[in-house]
C-alpha cells in the first residue's frame, strides 16, 4: 500500500483533500455545482468558465489522458477503500454533461476492474485473473466498495443505478475498452449486472423515504 494510500485510510484531512480536489475536476469539466451551492459561490459563479467541451477534449490527447488517468487513480483509491463513493454525492447524476458522463464511465468501469484484479491496469496476470468465472468473494468486493459509498445516501445509490443503466450498457463498455478480450469485456458486464442489483436495493429506500415524506403530506 502506497502512502498516499495509507494517510488517506488514516487521516480524515487527506480524504477531505481527495475529494475537494475530485470535486474541482468535475467543476472542471462543467459541473459547475459539484461541491454544493456554498461551494460555488465562494468561487464565483459568474467566472465565465463553463468546462471543457466534449469535441474538443476528445481531440486534445493530453486532456484525454489526463481525464483517464485521474479515474484510474480514484478507482484504485475506491477500490482500495481509501476513498468511498460518497465523494460523488453533489453530482447530479440527471443533468451530468458529456465530459463528465465520459470521466464517471472510466472511474465506475476501473473501479470494478480493480476490485476484481487488484491492480490498476490490465497486465497479463490481471487478464488471467478476470478470464477466470468470478468467485463469492469477487461478488462480494463489488457489492461492498457499492454498499460502503452508498449506505445513507439512498440518492446517491439511486443517481448511480440510473447512471449504470443508462451509461454502461455493453455498447459503451466495448468503446470504454477499446481492443481487449472479450474475458474482459464479459466480466465488466457481469460486474455491472452486480452494481444494478446491489444499487436497486439502496434506490428503492429512495423511493421509500419520497412515499413516506408523500403520504406525510398528503395526511
């Protein structure tokens, strides 16, 4: 364990840090409120600054890599646990533009890949690994980075099943991966099946709370 990995497991100031600077990145790419409203006012927001547009980040390689390399990065901390997925709990999951549609693609798909391989990139042992059919305790490493980020945040359990649903079906898995084995391909896809259910479960005490705060009202 590295020891930004080992600070960020032991001190709460450096997970602050990480996630402040996760939030900067998405303002970065045009989600202006990530943060929270206080958060945006205090930067100013009549700065003029909008993000960076999708046609030309993706002609640009070095804000390409730059993308890619900081979702691998928080992946490995996700999956690591040093950081939780309650870092993206400002993200409004329904208004999110293509910039950042594209940075949570890698992030979530790195993520499961890591948690299932152990390393952040796909070496020939990681290959091996993930060609292998996944095992009790692989299921249950994804279930839990998804139920220790989203245990009470049933809206942030239920942006991210909308998100999975809508972002990582398997087209857009096969343009995430480029050229891989289809080992690979075919465990990401059962890796999300497991996100799905295991988010359903937190979004629908979403649902919960909204019927119960309905009937409330209407009583």
């Amino acid at each position: 364990m590295c020891i930004r990995d080992r600070l960020a497991q032991d001190q709460v100031g450096m997970r602050v840090t990480m996630q402040y600077v996760l939030w900067d990145y998405f303002r970065e790419l045009g989600e202006k409120h990530v943060g929270g409203q206080k958060v945006v006012h205090d930067e100013g927001d009549d700065d003029g600054v909008h993000g960076i547009d999708y046609n030309t980040m993706l002609d640009e390689p070095d804000r390409m890599r730059k993308l890619i390399h900081t979702a691998r990065a928080y992946a490995f901390w996700l999956a690591k646990g040093s950081l939780s997925l309650v870092v993206l709990k400002t993200v409004d999951f329904t208004a999110i533009h293509a910039p950042a549609t594209l940075f949570l693609q890698h992030l979530l798909l790195h993520t499961f890949l890591i948690v299932q391989s152990k390393v952040p990139l796909l070496t020939p042992r990681a290959r091996e690994a993930l060609a292998r059919s996944p095992t009790k305790l692989e299921q249950e490493r994804v279930e839990q980075v998804l139920v220790k980020g989203t245990v009470g945040q049933p809206k942030l359990a239920q942006g991210l099943l909308v998100f999975c649903h809508m972002h990582m079906q398997r087209e857009a898995l096969v343009n995430l991966l480029g050229e891989t084995e289809a080992c690979v391909l075919t465990r990401l896809e059962w890796a999300v099946r497991v996100a799905r259910e295991t988010l359903g479960v937190g979004a629908a005490s979403a649902e919960g709370i909204s019927d119960a705060t309905t009937g409330a009202l209407d009583s």
